[in-house]
C-alpha cells in the first residue's frame, strides 16, 4: 500500500464493536476463496472514483484473533436471527461476517480461515478507497 488511502485510524476493537470492518476467507496461503461480488459495488466503486474493473484492496486488522471473537459472536447471534426469519442464503450489504461463517460451516476441513479488517478499490489516481473497515 502507497499510504494514499481514506483508512480512518483507530483502535481495531473498537471498529469492530461498533462494526466497521470487513470479513472474507483465505486458504492455508493467504490466497482469497470467498468474497462475493454484490451489485452495489458497482456504483459504490462509480461513486468514489474507482476504476470500473479495479481489484479489490485488503488491509489486514493487526488484532485478528481478538478481533475475530467479537466478529463472529456477533455474527452468530445474527446469522441465528436470520435462520430462523427464513434467510439462509448469503446476504448483500453489511453482513460479511454471517456470509464468512456460513460458508465456512459449508466448507469445513478445507483449512479456511476468516480474516478481517478493511476492504475497498483502487482509485483512478492510484490511491485506494476502503468502503469497509
């Protein structure tokens, strides 16, 4: 990362107390496997001046492991609340982290982990535009 970024500075914890973060899943090497594509990422990316096909940008949060428990407690709690409304699909929009845990509850034993913290695109002046985290 060139340091041109819109990263708001803060303590980790709390971002993901008061949900702003981003999840996605990595094999054993650190290669994405899931991250779904909704479509307002298209005019999200419009909006903030990204390229149209620009790839996506991760920046890992430093407190992973503390981070991840408060993460995915919540993301229980939510992914419960959905269950039983009758919504068992993945779900756009501010719900990584439900869709990170059920996909891998579906994929259990592939040596997928769930990394979190920031998540956005590459700007037409090079710079990078985190929607999330």
């Amino acid at each position: 990362m060139d340091g041109r970024h819109n990263l708001i500075p803060g303590d980790e914890v709390e971002k993901v107390k008061n949900t702003q973060f981003h999840c996605w899943v990595e094999d054993a090497h650190g290669n994405l496997v899931f991250d779904p594509e909704f479509p307002h990422y298209s005019w999200i990316r419009e909006a903030n001046g990204c390229d149209k096909d620009a790839d996506r940008c991760y920046f890992k949060y430093e407190r992973q492991e503390e981070c991840l428990k408060i993460a995915m407690k919540l993301a229980i709690q939510k992914s419960i609340a959905l269950n039983n409304v009758g919504c068992d699909d993945y779900i756009p929009l501010n719900h990584c982290s439900v869709n990170c845990l059920r996909f891998i509850r579906k994929n259990q034993g592939k040596n997928y982990k769930i990394c979190i913290g920031a998540f956005g695109w590459k700007k037409r002046d090079g710079s990078i535009w985190f929607e999330y985290g």
